[in-house]
C-alpha cells in the first residue's frame, strides 16, 4: 500500500503543482522533504529502541496521514509543498521502521535477499500506480488520489503496530523484556529526551541544510537572483550554521546528534559515502525528468508514469536476484565495485548523448535499464556493508544512518538539478523560440507542461521547448555521471565481509 500510494503521488504531484501555476516549485518540497525526512530518521532508530516499535509505527503513521490530509485539502503550492514534507517524513520513517523489523528476524545470509524481496511489490505499482493516477484525474481529481489513502492506509499499518504490541506484551510477560519506570517527572521527562535526541542540534542541521540549499531552488522562479541577497543572504548563513552544529556538537550536546564513533570504521564510513553519492547523482537527472519524457514525446499520464517507473521496476526486480547471488558467493563489496559501478556509469554517461530532444525513446529506456540493474545492486550492497560493520542491537541506528546520508545526498542533487534547470532551461528556451513567439518565454516556462503542451507537436514553439528540456537534461546527466567517480573509493574502502559470519543474536519483538 505504501508503494501503490507512492506510485499515484508521484504522478498526481505535477499535475497539482501544474494546477497550482508554480510547477518550478516542485524542487523546493523536494529539498525540504528529503532533509527534513533524513534527519528526522535518526530519532527514528532512538525511538525505535527507547519507546519501541509499535509507539513508533503508531506516531509517524499518524505524521503521514496528516500530511495526506493537508495534500488532499491544500489550495495553493505552499501548503501542498507543507503537506508533501510531513507526508514524506511519515512514509520515509515508516520504511524505516518496516527495514529494521526486516533485518531483526533474517540471518545475515538471506538479509539481502530479505530486504530486496520486500520491495518488489513496487514492481507491479509501477504499472497499476500510473493506470490509478490517471483514472484519479479523469474521473474524480488530484485532491481524491490523496484523500482516498487518508481513510485506507490507518486500517493497513495499524494492525501490524497492533501485532508488534502484543509480542512487546507477551515479551515483558514472558521477563524477556523489562523496562523499569525510570522515575522521572513529566517535565524531567520531557527535558530528558531534549537532550537524548538532541532536537537542538537535529534543528540548527536542518536550519543549515535548508538554508544553504533552498536558494538553489528558489532561483527556479524568479524569487531570487544569484548576485542578489535573498539568494546570498540564506545561503551565507546556511554554510555558518553548520560551523555552529559542529560547536554546538563539540561543546555543548549530552548526547551527540550523529554517532561520530560509527564512523572511524573505515565500511560505516564507505557505505554512507556511497550512499550519498548515488542519490546525488540520481536526482541530478530525475527531477525533471517527468516533465521532459511527457513533453518531449508527447506522452499521456500512464505512459509517463511508465517511464518514470522503469528504475523502480528494474531495481526491484534485478536486486533480489542479487541477493540470491550474495547467498550462493557469500560476498557483495567486488561485485558491487566491478560489475554495479561500471553499469550505472555506463548508463549515466549514455544519457548525456540520448537525453536530448531529438533522442529516440528507445534509447533512453536502455540507458534507464542500466541504471536501475546497478542500482538496485549498489543499495543492497550498502545496507549489507553497514549491517556487517555492526552487532545486531547496532542495526537500527546503522539503517537509520545510512538512510539520512541517502536523503541529505538527495536534497544535494535536487538543489544541482533545481540550479541547473534555472540556468540552462530558460536561456534555451529564449534561444530556441522563435522571434514572433519570445515574449511567451516567461509564460511558457512558469506554466508548466499544462502550458507547454497546448502547443501541438512539430509547431516551431513545441520544438524549442523540446529543445530546451533536452538541453536542461544533458547537463543533468554530466553532473550525475562525474559525481560517479567518487564512488569508487567509496566502496573501495568497505572491508570484504563473508555474510556466512556468524552475527550475535538480539532478542527479537
């Protein structure tokens, strides 16, 4: 359910920014729901351990829906951009909790396998996503494609926190588990878990990554200019406030924000790194993404959803054969470094020659195949790398931290994709236009593909704008393909695990 809701808001989310006039803003939920969701995951793993696994399910299911409800009601790009960050933090930290519980009850040999078959349900909401999308938009509207999962999805998870309780119980019944009353005042209590997740330091991290990235985003759509102070002014003290974590980290947090002593394993250190560096490089191209396969080939709601689904699809359906090929050779860092990083820079640098606009579709899936094959292999190899690194009571916070590094390295590639889109998009765009039709540039490109598309394919205006996402799209790629190169080292630096190790046991709930 979770997949099959993804699937419908990730078609439904441009037509609705579309609608809204502001379809550029699209980058600017993105960068705040995937910094804000990456350092929330952190606390997650915490939670997990302090208060346990069904208060957690039960609290961010309750964060999703509230974000489900406000995208289903929202009248204006801000407060669905609102909506989209609360909707995210819930959906994100729910996968994470549903990770953890994945990786306590499999042995370190089949985990692989575990994790990767717990994703191929994504393989058939891929197709029936994007045929529910546009049945959604043609019979009701955008607003019912979230409302809808507003009254289903509480009567799919909350089952599953109600079965994690009644092991909890039965655990404690059993004196497997004791949680004595730690003694403390409501207020005690509350200034106790201040210091224990360290909402202070999570706060200044967000406040820093949001105002260093946000600028990036926000010259999409002419609210700021890189030479004036509403674009240097956040990004200035977005750079200082990481100075201020790192004090506020050294000198004066109880309890560290991030576990710094994970890191002086050099595997901890890779797999994190990696991590960073593919959602980088993912999102320097997939941003806009959408609007390019839609416009430039002149593709309907379902066939669009098709092609942005061919990662998901392929990813999902080549990493459990991944893991089967973990369990039969006992070992991931060679077959992640040799075969899975040459792919993916395989694939990504063909995309700099056939993403342009007179490119054929065919092409492009191809070079989407390749993509999603490593892909899908290099993920599992990280979660692997980090899970090896640790004991089994380490997992949740080992998971947690890999998923902020894939977040934070994804809000990193939308702000390159968002300032890349800003300066090569609608220079093109003037450039291509033809004279009588250049005064439309700025009501062409702020309207989004509603707009684009009312001109009819093979017209001069369709052609420039075809030319320019094309040319949006080239420079995309360069920058996802060069980020690659870092990987290299990255997993180059993971210690060679056998998974065959024998992993101590925790007390599973």
């Amino acid at each position: 359910m979770l997949a099959l809701h993804s699937a419908i808001g990730n078609n439904v989310l441009y037509y609705a920014y579309s609608n809204f006039k502001n379809a550029s803003q699209v980058s600017t939920a993105s960068i705040l729901a995937s910094i804000v969701g990456g350092v929330l995951k952190l606390p997650v793993g915490k939670i997990l351990t302090l208060w346990g696994r069904a208060e957690a399910l039960v609290i961010f299911t309750a964060v999703y829906l509230l974000g489900i409800i406000i995208l289903a009601s929202c009248n204006n790009a801000n407060s669905y951009a609102a909506g989209y960050v609360l909707y995210w933090v819930g959906y994100d930290a729910i996968y994470v909790i549903l990770d953890i519980f994945i990786a306590d009850t499999s042995g370190m040999r089949n985990r692989a396998f575990a994790f990767a078959f717990a994703s191929t349900p994504f393989i058939c909401t891929a197709f029936t996503g994007s045929l529910a999308a546009a049945s959604f938009l043609k019979t009701a509207n955008w607003r019912w494609a979230y409302g809808a999962f507003a009254i289903i999805q509480p009567f799919v998870f909350l089952p599953l926190a109600g079965v994690f309780k009644y092991y909890e119980i039965k655990a404690r019944k059993m004196g497997v588990l004791q949680r004595p009353s730690s003694g403390r005042t409501i207020m005690q209590s509350i200034l106790h878990y201040i210091h224990e997740f360290d909402i202070i330091g999570a706060l200044i991290l967000m406040a820093a990554f949001i105002l260093f990235l946000l600028p990036f985003s926000l010259a999409n759509y002419g609210r700021a200019q890189y030479r004036e102070a509403s674009f240097i002014a956040p990004l200035v003290i977005g750079f200082c406030l990481f100075f201020v974590f790192a004090a506020w980290e050294k000198w004066f947090a109880r309890t560290h924000f991030i576990p710094y002593q994970l890191f002086r394993d050099r595997t901890v250190f890779g797999a994190c790194a990696l991590s960073a560096i593919l959602y980088f490089s993912f999102y320097s191209w997939d941003l806009y993404y959408y609007y390019f396969v839609m416009v430039v080939y002149n593709l309907n709601v379902t066939m669009t959803g098709y092609m942005t689904s061919i990662y998901t699809v392929g990813s999902c359906f080549w990493s459990p054969i991944f893991g089967l090929w973990i369990r039969y050779v006992k070992e991931f860092k060679y077959t992640c470094l040799f075969f899975a990083l040459p792919l993916m820079t395989l694939g990504a640098g063909l995309m700099i020659h056939f993403r342009g606009s007179d490119g054929d579709i065919g092409y492009v899936i191809m070079c989407q195949i390749f993509i999603s094959f490593a892909g899908g292999m290099m993920v599992i190899g990280e979660q692997m790398a980090v899970m090896c690194a640790s004991d089994r009571e380490g997992i949740p916070m080992m998971i947690s931290l890999v998923s902020l590094f894939s977040n934070l390295g994804g809000a990193i590639g939308y702000a390159v994709a968002a300032a890349i889109y800003a300066n090569t998009f609608p220079q093109a765009l003037r450039d291509a236009l033809p004279e009588s039709a250049k005064d439309q540039a700025s009501t062409i490109f702020g309207g989004g593909y509603l707009v684009q598309m009312k001109y009819l394919p093979g017209t001069e205006i369709r052609e420039a704008i075809n030319y320019a996402y094309g040319y949006n799209q080239k420079y995309g790629c360069i920058s996802a393909t060069a980020v690659l190169v870092l990987a290299i080292p990255a997993i180059g630096m993971w210690k060679n695990y056998r998974v065959d190790k024998e992993q101590n046991k925790g007390t599973v709930l």
